[in-house]
C-alpha cells in the first residue's frame, strides 16, 4: 500500500516540532545551569567600568 504524501509530509512537521523542543530544553537546562556565572560575569564587567558606582538594591516583593 502507497504511502500518503500528506501523512508523510505531517510526520516530518512532527519530527521537526520534537527537535525544536528538545533543543529549547537543553538551551533552558543549560541557562539555569550558568545562569547565575553568566550574571557575575556581566556583573564583574560593569563593576570594571564604572568602579565608582555603588549597585543598588531593589527589594522585591514576596511571591504569595
């Protein structure tokens, strides 16, 4: 029996679709993992170009 060009054309849409998402985990994964590295660095950066300023803080509310 001769496959349908649609249902093939629809499977590769769904493979693509998995890709997509398993390529945005992994990305999502690796930002919580560096994350907080990736901010000290930046953070490390803006301190070297302007020493004389002091960070401030913004208190943030409490989730409820």
């Amino acid at each position: 029996m001769p496959r349908n060009p649609r249902h093939q054309e629809g499977q590769g849409l769904v493979e693509y679709a998995l890709i997509l998402v398993l390529v945005a985990v992994v990305v999502i994964v690796i930002l919580a993992l560096l994350g907080p590295a990736i901010g000290n660095i930046f953070s490390n950066i803006i301190n070297s170009l302007n020493p004389t300023a002091t960070p401030t803080i913004t208190p943030t509310p409490n989730g409820g």
